[in-house]
C-alpha cells in the first residue's frame, strides 16, 4: 500500500471514530462519562437542559420504568437510571451509535437487569408492547416527522394508557399538537431547542 493510500485509509477510520464526552448530571452515576459520536444527527441534550429537566423529574422517576426512544448516546436514559429509575429500555436504530449507546449502559450500570438496549427503529417500537410511566422523545432535528409518527404510534397503543409522563425535545421549528389524555406541565426553551414534560391529566 502506498503512502498516499495508507493516510487516506487511516483518516478516514479516525473521522469515523471520532467522538466526544458528556458527564451525567446527577445521582449514583455523577461525573461518569459518556461518549458521544461526532456523527451528523445526534446530539445530546445539554447539560442545562438536562439538569433542568431532571430538577422536574426528580420527585417522579424514583422506581419508574422508562423507554428512551431515539436514544443516541444514552444521554436521558442514564441520567433517569442514575437518579433511581427502576430500568430503562435504550432504542437506537443507528448501528454505529448503537455500539457506542452499548458501551456507555453496560460499563456504567453493572445492575443488568436495569436495562435493555435495543437496535431497532424507534417509530416501531413506540408501537408499545409493554407498559412503561415514563417516555423520552428526542428524535433527530432534521427530521421531525420521526416525533410525529412516534407519537402516533404511541397513541395508537394499547399500553399507552399505563404512560404517565412523556418528555418531549424538538427544534423551536417544530410545533407540537395536543396529545389526547396530556397537558404540558413544563417547558424551556433555548436558543434553538424546546423541552417539555407532559403530564397525562
């Protein structure tokens, strides 16, 4: 292999691999790090946002079970399971940022029992198939008819009934329709983001 050839086989394994980290906020899991991939479409969400939005949880996610669709890194999900969730189960249709979102659960929580990580398309697994109390929504910006069709789906379950809680991030772009049986408890906005809890009433 010639000199040339080997620089561009080698630059293009590292811009695959390349990747950042996040701490988780708060609870047993404080200060543990997190990789990110640097890959077009995920994007976890802020710290402040984060801590915010788990200031509203903190009261409620003690014992609950959780489903954290269009996971990516883990961000949300690990955050619920470090401040007492009793298990969350991790959706990520993207091989390579399932691999990573893999390596985050398993090296942090060693309860395996706690959590399920499936590689599959959020869309279909928002079709529940069990009960869950507490839901993260947090699809990629670019393509916000992925929130539309998961709630839809949501919606159309026989289990959605059990869904006490849905925390729902969008761009400020996107506008969200009322969602049957749920009013908004809380929400912030940043400079280009929206997250709100909903509450079912």
């Amino acid at each position: 292999m010639d000199r040339i050839s080997q620089k561009t086989d080698i630059g293009t394994v590292m811009k695959k691999t390349q990747s950042h980290t996040i701490r988780i906020i708060g609870g047993d899991y404080r200060s543990r790090l997190l990789t990110v991939m640097d890959k077009e479409g995920l994007r976890p969400t802020g710290n402040r946002m984060r801590e915010t939005l788990f200031n509203w949880l903190q009261p409620i996610i003690i014992g609950q079970t959780c489903l954290d669709l269009f996971a990516g890194s883990g961000a949300l999900g690990m955050e619920a399971l470090s401040r007492g969730a009793k298990s969350v189960t991790f959706v990520e249709k993207d091989r390579e940022a399932f691999a990573t979102l893999k390596q985050n659960v398993m090296s942090i929580c060693k309860e395996r029992e706690r959590y399920q990580l499936l590689n599959k398309d959020a869309v279909q697994v928002a079709a529940l198939t069990q009960a869950y109390g507490v839901i993260f929504l947090d699809p990629p910006f670019a393509l916000p008819e992925l929130l539309t069709h998961a709630l839809t789906a949501l919606q159309a379950s026989t289990h959605f009934a059990s869904v006490r809680y849905l925390v729902i991030e969008r761009s400020l772009a996107m506008k969200i329709e009322a969602i049957e049986g749920f009013s908004v408890h809380r929400e912030m906005n940043t400079k280009e983001s929206n997250v709100s809890l909903w509450v079912r009433a």
